[in-house]
C-alpha cells in the first residue's frame, strides 16, 4: 500500500488539472470552451474520475470509522457533482440549479476533511493539511454557490479554478510525519523529509 | 525569373494574440516553472535523484515532476485548441 501523503499527491495531481482547465474555461468564457465536445466533458469527466478515485482510497484507507463514512461520503457527492457536470454539458439536465451539485460537493468534501481529522491545526504537517483543505473547501463552496446565480461572472469562475490549484499546492505540501511552521507533536511519530 | 512573389498578410488583429489567449498560453509554462523551482529549492522530493535505499511507491511518486507534467500537458494538449477557438471566435479583449 502506498503511504497516505503519496495518495494525497495523487489527487493533488488531478485537482491542479481541474484548476488549470477551469481557469482556462473562467479566462475564454463557457462559450468559447464549450466549441469543442471533447472540451465540454473534460473537467466534470475529472472530477467524476477523482470520485471514482476516491473508493480504493475508502476501502484501503480504514484507519477508523471516521475516515470510511468520511472517504465514503466525499466519494458520492464528488461522483455526484461530476456526473451532473456531465449530464449539463450533454444536456441531459438543463436546469441552472443542477449546478448547486458543485457546492454541495465542496462542502461536505470541506466538512470530511475536517470532520476526520482528529488532531489540532499545529499537531502535524498531516493535521494542519487537512484543516487547511477543509476550510478552504468550504470557502471554495460560497464561490460555487454564488456561479449558478451570476453564471457569467469570469471573476467567480476564475476564483473557483484557483481554488483547486491552492488546493493542490496544500495536498503537495502533506508530508505524514513532519513539522508545520516548527510544530510537531512528539505523538505524531518520527518525523521523515 | 519572377518577381510576383506573393505573400499572405494576416490581419494586424489576427497577427496579435489577444489578451485571453496569452492568459492561456501562459498557463502551461508558469505550471511548469512552478514544478521547476519547486524541484530545485526541494530536490530530495524527487527521489529518482537518489534511488539507494527507496521501495517503489517512493520511486512512483514524484510530485515536482507531476506537477511539470500536468503544466506540458495543459500546455500541449488543451491550450492550442482554446487558443484557436478564442482566435476564431474574433475576441479582442
């Protein structure tokens, strides 16, 4: 089994992929990124992909009870929000407020984060990543909140793009024993580059 | 010998890329920059450098290097056609 911080880069990856696709898509507007069909799936077929990801992580990853229910549930809405995404950019679905599937996927991926990791801000480097991520996930789901109701506005589209992308240099940074800004709790293990 | 040697001016507008399509083109290689940097102020991330001693999950994972191939991926694979699209379309902004 790979250690946890390498699953983290992982899907560092695939988010700073999303981030830069959908920052291109805020840059060029839907109209011009749409032009393309292949174009058209490519960032919910991502985000689907990373929900699909996230099940071996469910299985494999049981460190308790906490981390299953919490990969579990993050799963499903990310697959929730990718396969609305698709279904929008096929027009199967036509209703603007499909697209709250985006925030509700955000939030309740904030809230899993937050929700399992049991240690303070400044335990670990490990700690520090996932409340970092959880807060920035859940700031990330008012951004969304707020595209289906000003579905033009490049600023907000933009701002969600580089959300992942901030997302992605935090998940880079998750090493799973070492120091945070100095601190690092003599519980937390020993410590590795 | 010929002197009708004719060739095709593009349009001043056509010539210069707009502002968006910069912004795109830029994308790709400010990844890849970052992932350069990333990779010599942090080398021993890149554990190829020194293989000695590391079990394969460390040998996979390579984060500056991933984050070099996803900027030359954005780059090569998906700017192009945003960029030709953005063009065809006429913006000028």
């Amino acid at each position: 089994m790979p250690p946890p911080e390498h699953v983290h880069w992982w899907f560092a990856t695939g988010l700073l992929l999303l981030g830069l696709c959908m920052l291109a898509r805020a840059i060029v507007g839907a109209d011009v990124w749409d032009r393309r069909r292949w174009r058209r799936y490519l960032w919910p077929g991502l985000l689907f992909a990373l929900g699909i990801a996230l099940w071996p992580v469910t299985v494999f990853f049981t460190s308790s009870t906490m981390h299953t229910i919490a990969h579990a549930v993050w799963a499903q809405v990310t697959m929730l929000a990718g396969a609305v995404g698709l279904a929008l950019a096929a027009g199967k679905l036509r209703h603007p407020l499909w697209s709250l599937t985006m925030p509700l996927a955000l939030a309740v991926s904030g809230a899993a984060f937050l929700v399992h990791e049991q240690n303070g801000w400044l335990f670990s480097r490990s700690a520090f990543v996932h409340h970092m991520s959880g807060w920035v996930l859940l700031g990330s789901s008012l951004v969304a909140l707020a595209l289906p109701f000003r579905p033009r506005s490049a600023a907000l589209a933009a701002a969600l793009g580089l959300t992942f992308v901030v997302l992605a240099v935090v998940l880079y940074a998750d090493r799973d024993v070492a120091p945070v800004f100095g601190h690092l709790s003599p519980e937390a293990g020993v410590p590795h580059r | 010998m010929s002197t009708q040697v004719a060739t095709k001016a593009e349009s001043r507008s056509r010539a210069r890329r707009s502002t968006r399509a910069l912004a795109v083109l830029a994308i790709g290689p400010a990844t890849v920059l970052a992932g350069f940097i990333w990779a010599m102020l942090q080398p021993y991330r890149i554990t190829l450098l020194d293989p000695a001693g590391q079990g394969f999950w460390w040998l996979v994972s390579e984060p500056p290097l991933y984050v070099i191939a996803a900027g030359l991926f954005f780059h090569l694979v998906i700017a192009p056609g945003v960029v030709a699209d953005s063009e065809e379309g006429g913006e000028s902004r």
